[in-house]
C-alpha cells in the first residue's frame, strides 16, 4: 500500500466527522457501545489512531446493518398519543 494513501485520524478529528463527542468515539473504538461494533484501530501506546478508509467500511457496515434491522411501524402516526 503506497503511503500516500496512508491515511490516518485521531479520535477527535473522528467525533468531528461523526457530529457527536470525542469521548464517544473511544467508547465505541473499546467496544463498550452496545448493539454497536467497534471501530477497528491502531493503538500507539495510549494514542488511538483510526485508518480512514476503516471508518468509511465500519459506516458502511452499520448502515447495511441499520437497513436490515429497521421495520416501517405498520400504522402511521402509531407512536403519537391523542
């Protein structure tokens, strides 16, 4: 692989791109999120680093996942009270 290509992100450059919190993103990166896989990563002693193209796999994963599991509510407006 060319070193070009060679693309690597810290956790806090992976919250921004993700819109939610850097703390979050090591959650997940530890696999302490549950129903949600962990992004996988390259641990530079207490550093995490994160190959962009895995993120882009790892959405990926999880939207086909997503899709798999959603289901239309049956009736429209059936979670709204009166």
């Amino acid at each position: 692989m060319p070193f070009q290509d060679f693309d690597l992100l810290t956790l806090k450059e992976v919250a921004a791109l993700l819109h939610c919190s850097k703390a979050h993103i090591c959650k997940v990166v530890l696999g302490r999120v549950v129903g949600c896989p962990a992004i996988p990563s390259v641990a530079l002693g207490r550093r995490r680093l994160i190959r962009r193209e895995s993120l882009a796999a790892w959405i990926q994963a999880n939207e086909k996942a997503l899709d798999a599991t959603m289901q239309a509510s049956p009736l429209r407006g059936a979670g709204k009270r009166a």
